[in-house]
C-alpha cells in the first residue's frame, strides 16, 4: 500500500491515529481518527496537543 503523501507526522496512541495535514487555505491541522472496526471517530483539531489529548481519552462505544 503506498504512503498517503498528504498526511505527515503520524503516530498511533492506542487504536487512534493522530496526523498533521495542509487543509484547502493552507493552514496546519491535526486529526486525531480511531481505526477500530465500526467506531467512526474523527475529529479535526488546531493544535496538535488537542488531538493528542484526544487520542489518549478516546474510548470506542461498545456495539
């Protein structure tokens, strides 16, 4: 699978993935998204603390 060339910066926190992207402007976002299996998790967040924090406080609903 080749590397998404947008995303920068990745690091996985438990089953959270936190990455820096450009969005459309031009400014620096952060994005914190869980890759568990039917949780839908993604937020988009201005700094790259708030992502983190959100990562490590993210609990999946149990289905």
């Amino acid at each position: 699978m080749p590397a998404n060339r947008r995303f920068r910066n990745v690091v996985r926190i438990g089953p959270v993935q936190v990455a820096t992207y450009y969005d459309g402007r031009g400014r620096e976002k952060h994005t914190a998204a869980c890759t568990a299996p039917c949780c839908g998790f993604a937020m988009d967040y201005d700094s790259r603390a708030a992502a983190e924090l959100a990562a490590r406080t993210h609990r999946c609903a149990v289905r």
